[in-house]
C-alpha cells in the first residue's frame, strides 16, 4: 500500500474516532495521543494530520479520493467501523459518517452491511458469556492480590482465566483481519465483569468501561493503537504480510494485547478483592507496573499465542466472543 493510501486510511480512521460529538474528552485526548504516536516518517506525519482532522482541514471524499485498489478501500472501511464500534455501538453519528464514506468510497452495500453487522455484533457482546480457554496451565501468579474480599474463585482459577485470556488476546493480535483485533475489547471486558462478579459485584456496561479508561486503557483508542501498529507497518492481511510472518513480528514486538488484558486482570483482582477502594491513581500506577511484567512474560507463552493463532478465524472469534455465525 503506498504511503498515500495509508495517510488516507488512517485520516478516515481518525475521522472515525471523532465522527462522535459525544466522546468523553479523555477518550479524545487518548485518541490523540495515540494517533501522534503512530510516528511513521515514510508514509504520514500523523500530528499535523491529527489536526487536519480536528480543524476540518479534510473531507471524507477527499481522503477516499486517495485510495486507488478495492482492498484499500475495503480496509479503509474496516478500520473506520471498528473504530466506531469499538466503544460500543454506533451512534446516530457514527452512522451518518459510516453511510458518507460507504458512498464516497463506492462500496457493495451487501458486503459492507455484513461487515458492520458483525462489528456490531461484536460490540453488542454480553458480558456474561464464557471466557476462552487456552489449554494452557497457568503457573502461580507473580502478582499478589491486595485485600481480604473473599472470592467464589479459587486463587488459582483466577490465575487461570487471567493467562486465558491473555493469550486468546495475544493470539487474535497475531490475526490480520480488522475484526479480530475488534474482539479483543468485549473479551478484556468480560474479564474485568467475571473477576468484579466472583467477588460479588454485579456490573454492567458502564461500570466496565470507566474501569478500562480509569487505568489508562481507552477503548477507541486501544484498537486504534492495535491496528494501527499493523497498518503503518504495512502488515494489515490483504494488504500485505502474513498470518505469523510480518504481523507475527510486528505485534510480539510490543506485545501489547497480551500484556494489557494481563495487566487488566490482575489489576480488577486487586481492586474488587480490596473492596473497590484504590484511588485512580493506584489503579493506573498498578496497571503501568504489571503491564511491564507482563512484557517479560509474553515471550514465554508466544509459542500457545501462534498455535491459538492458527487455529482462528473471523467466525470462530465472532463464535468465541458471543456474536454470531
């Protein structure tokens, strides 16, 4: 893909992530910073088009403009719906804007519609389904948990979901397809709500999501990080690379999937075992540290993460997930 088309991809992608009014601003500021952070000098310096974006500088026609072969503009696409699904479903304005880019970039309506319906159902997933299993027996956990809140999971078990699904997570990071990497999100949340419900809480949608934003993992802002590591590497599937070739590679190198839903886990298990009552700043200082163990761990369970990796597929994750096919 040449650097043109990628600048467009990721414009439309930004567009995206602020086609909703309504965004919490740290969600917003999020997005930035991770958007300036995709630092890519061969195809786009992404802080002046993070501002071309918020200033209006471009249009939805004129970046679509810019993408010449069907796959590009397929992605495009992709990209531009799971970032407005990744917080949840669509607003009334996300919609609008998915609508205007369907057009602008001259897509099958039929095709599309299915990608946006399992993108929605995606992001519709209940968070009461089952957790993956890995079939990896977890070692004990490095990480101690704080408080004296009894839990109707044994230590152990609770290692064990953890590892679970962060090598599930770690695993659909390998995947190239948009949607994949879209199914790490309701899984992280289905993590956080069983470990909250085993020590008693009963949470919901809203609850979960301040929880991830409070220790610093955005949603919108998460996938777009996730995503965009791929495509400004040139790895995205159809565009390029491989299964365990170059987007192997490229999401090991930060292992960020798996080290985020480790880090997620173990921080939720302190924070519910403790009574709900660390401050923001604990939390985000106790998910900075267990991310960076969980960097060193990764490397030991990278070979269950391709072996999982290689056995998915867009309708086994929707199935996984609890969306449909």
């Amino acid at each position: 893909m040449s650097p043109s088309e990628t600048q467009a991809v990721v414009t439309l992608s930004l567009m995206a992530a602020f086609a909703d009014g309504g965004k919490h601003d740290r969600e917003r500021e999020e997005v930035r910073r991770i958007a300036e952070g995709l630092a890519h000098a061969d195809a786009v310096h992404l802080p002046t088009l993070v501002q071309d974006v918020l200033m209006k500088r471009v249009a939805v026609g004129q970046a679509a403009a810019a993408l010449q072969s069907p796959q590009a503009r397929q992605l495009a696409y992709e990209m531009a719906v799971c970032v407005c699904d990744a917080d949840g479903v669509q607003s009334v304005p996300e919609q609008r804007f998915l609508a205007q880019l369907r057009s602008s970039l001259g897509l099958d309506d039929a095709g599309a519609q299915q990608f946006t319906d399992d993108a929605q159902a995606l992001a519709a997933a209940p968070l009461e389904g089952p957790m993956p299993d890995a079939g990896v027996r977890a070692a004990p956990s490095p990480v101690q948990p704080v408080g004296g809140r009894p839990s109707t999971l044994a230590e152990a078990e609770l290692d064990q979901m953890i590892l679970n699904a962060a090598i599930t997570n770690g695993a659909l990071e390998l995947l190239p397809e948009s949607l994949s990497t879209l199914a790490i999100i309701p899984l992280q949340m289905r993590l956080v709500y069983r470990i909250g419900q085993s020590y008693g809480y009963e949470l919901d949608q809203g609850h979960v999501k301040d929880f991830l934003a409070t220790v610093g993992v955005g949603l919108t802002s998460q996938y777009l990080e996730q995503a965009g590591r791929k495509l400004l590497g040139g790895l995205l599937g159809r565009v390029g690379g491989g299964l365990l070739g170059g987007v192997g590679r490229q999401a090991v190198s930060s292992g960020m999937s798996f080290a985020a839903t480790y880090a997620l886990g173990h921080v939720a298990r302190r924070y519910y075992a403790g009574g709900r009552t660390l401050s923001s700043q604990m939390l985000k200082e106790a998910y900075a540290g267990i991310a960076g163990e969980a960097q060193d761990l990764q490397a030991r369970y990278l070979p269950q993460m391709q072996q999982q990796a290689r056995t998915l597929d867009v309708g086994k994750v929707l199935a996984m997930v609890g969306g449909r096919r």
